[in-house]
C-alpha cells in the first residue's frame, strides 16, 4: 500500500505536467487523458485518482506476474540441471543459426523453441502464478448437486486445477515433458480463460523466451541459501525472492 501511495503520487505530478502544457502524450496514459471528451461530456470523464488507478493496475499485472514466473524458472532449472541442460542445448542450435546468418534473434526464432515453452508451461502449471480469478454468477447455476444463485460472486481456483492428479499426474512433479500433448480443455489456465483472459499473455511468453535464450548461453546461477518454501506478495514467490549468485558460464 505505501508503494501504491508512491505510485499514485509519481502518476498525479505527470498528470499535472501535461495537463500544464496542454500535450497529452502517448501510451496509455496519453489515451486516458485523451479520452476525456469537452465539458458537456464531463460526466464521462474519468478523474485524476481514476487514471492513475488505471495505470497502476496495468503495471502491477505486467510486471509482477512475469518477474514471478521468472523467479520460478530460475529455480526450476536450478533444481533440475538436465532440463537446463536440454534448454541451454536447444538455445546454442538457435544461436548456431543467428550466427551462420549474421543476424539477431526474430520472433519466428522464438516460435522454434518448443522445449523451452514447455519449460514455461510447466512453471506456469507447477507455480500458478495467478492462483484464482473473480467471477460473477451471470443466472442461476445448478453444479454437481450444488446450487450457486445468480449474483453470487464465484472464485475459480486455478491452483487447485493445476494440481489435480485427474489431470496432471504426479501434479507436484516438474515436468515438462507432460505438455508433448495438449492439456485438456478447461484444465490448464495460467491466464485464465474465455474473454476475460489476460490479454497480454503472448507478450509475457515473449519476454520470458527472449531472456532465457540470452540467460541459459551466456550464465550460470546459483542459489544463496535454502531455497525452499513460497511466500506471497502478492503473487507466490520463492522465500526471500530467491536470491542467487550468477556467474558467467564456462565456454
């Protein structure tokens, strides 16, 4: 909450400072501050506090989540070094074919890396990031002999699901190789499902292939401390943020 309050406040002198120079900008801040329509829409208009907490929202989604997928990836392939190994293996080929043709990694790169995906789809069933989501009952649900009325708010857990030896087995064992086939439908939901799914999903997938391409060529680590147990804020992490050594890796 008092980093919310140091966020709120960074957002609102922005927001003073454009409104002064009378330029909007660009992002999505500039889009907000644009949107705000003449006097006679003022009623349309969102305010100051609601802009920032606009913002914030989108900030604290995209970075949280990833950075803590991360950290669980980290830990996961530190944990078991032959999948490191598989991935790393699978990162030189690219790299191998970067180099042979003079250029840097392209996202059709990111498309052929097929074992390091399923190294993201694991750590995204195994740690479950986003642990349940909020729901509103639209009607009146009649579920396995249970009644839920209409208006009733509904929290699918999504850990619960990941972790279901009726879909997963051994549900507490990292394996990647369980994504060789598809999951079926309405079991694996690390960004939730249907129209409410997170919409940038594919961009934090991204991200997290860009960084170990990078990471598993050129680095080592290892963890400071016991690494077991999880604590949350809010989103699960390992102890302490897993902290590590990183050393760089012996050609």
């Amino acid at each position: 909450m008092k980093a919310r309050n140091v966020q709120n406040e960074i957002i609102r002198k922005i927001i003073e400072r454009r409104k002064d120079n009378r330029y909007h900008g660009e992002g999505l801040l500039g889009v907000l501050l644009r949107g705000r329509g003449d006097d006679d829409e003022r009623r349309y208009q969102l305010s100051d506090s609601q802009v920032a907490d606009n913002l914030i929202g989108v900030i604290f989604a995209a970075h949280d989540t990833t950075a803590s997928v991360l950290t669980w990836i980290l830990k996961y392939l530190h944990d078991n070094l032959n999948l490191l190994e598989s991935l790393t293996k699978e990162q030189q080929q690219i790299q191998n074919k970067l180099a042979k043709e003079s250029r840097g990694l392209s996202w059709e790169d990111t498309r052929q890396m097929p074992f390091t995906s399923r190294v993201i789809q694991e750590t995204l069933r195994s740690a479950s990031i986003l642990s349940f989501t909020f729901r509103e009952a639209v009607r009146d649900v009649e579920l396995e002999g249970y009644s839920i009325p209409k208006g009733w708010k509904v929290l699918p857990l999504f850990r619960t699901i990941h972790h279901s030896p009726h879909f997963f087995p051994q549900p507490h064992k990292f394996d990647p190789s369980r994504f060789e086939v598809p999951p079926r439908p309405n079991t694996y939901m690390p960004f939730g499902n249907g129209v409410h799914s997170c919409p940038g999903s594919e961009l934090a997938k991204l991200e997290i292939l860009v960084l170990l391409h990078h990471l598993t060529l050129s680095y080592r680590w290892q963890v400071v401390g016991n690494g077991d147990g999880i604590q949350y804020g809010p989103f699960p992490v390992p102890k302490h943020g897993l902290p590590i050594n990183i050393t760089l890796k012996k050609n």
